[in-house]
C-alpha cells in the first residue's frame, strides 16, 4: 500500500498540527470508514490529542485506487458526536 500526501493534505496537516504517523496510522488502521458523498473514503478514529488535552477525532479523506490511498485533506475535531457512526 502506498499512500501519497497531496499538497493541499500536506498544508492541512502541518497549520492543524496533525502529525503525519498519526495520518498514516488511521488510514491504515480506522476505527471507522465511511463514503463520503463525493465516493470518497473517510477513515476517522477518536485519540487523546495531548496539544488539546481532551479526545479528538481525526478524519482522513483519501481517493482509494489500486490499493494506493491518495490523502486529499485531513482536519481533527472535537466533535465526534457529530461524525461518529454509533455501533460502526
């Protein structure tokens, strides 16, 4: 598997202060994936942000093509209620 930042992703990442292991991680290993309305892949999971000092849920959004993940943004909020699909 192969996993290419874009530009944007890569922006997105450092002025949020996501670092890019913990990216990787939750694509390769969500807590939850989800399709987003466009038919593109959410891979999301809830973690202890120590910067915020409270849980966080971070979101992926990659374009998934031949077993490569293309990430197109990536954005951290405390939230989940709002995202978190309960018992998925």
């Amino acid at each position: 598997m192969k996993i290419i930042f874009t530009e944007h992703a890569k922006f997105e990442a450092l002025r949020r202060g996501i670092a890019e292991d913990l990216i990787i991680s939750v694509i390769e290993r969500p807590q939850q994936r989800l399709m987003s309305k466009k038919g593109r892949i959410i891979a999301q999971s809830k973690y202890y942000d120590k910067i915020e000092g409270k849980e966080m849920l971070l979101r992926v959004v990659v374009i998934e093509s031949a077993g490569n993940y293309k990430v197109i943004t990536v954005y951290k909020t405390s939230r989940s209620d709002k995202y978190w699909i309960k018992g998925g």
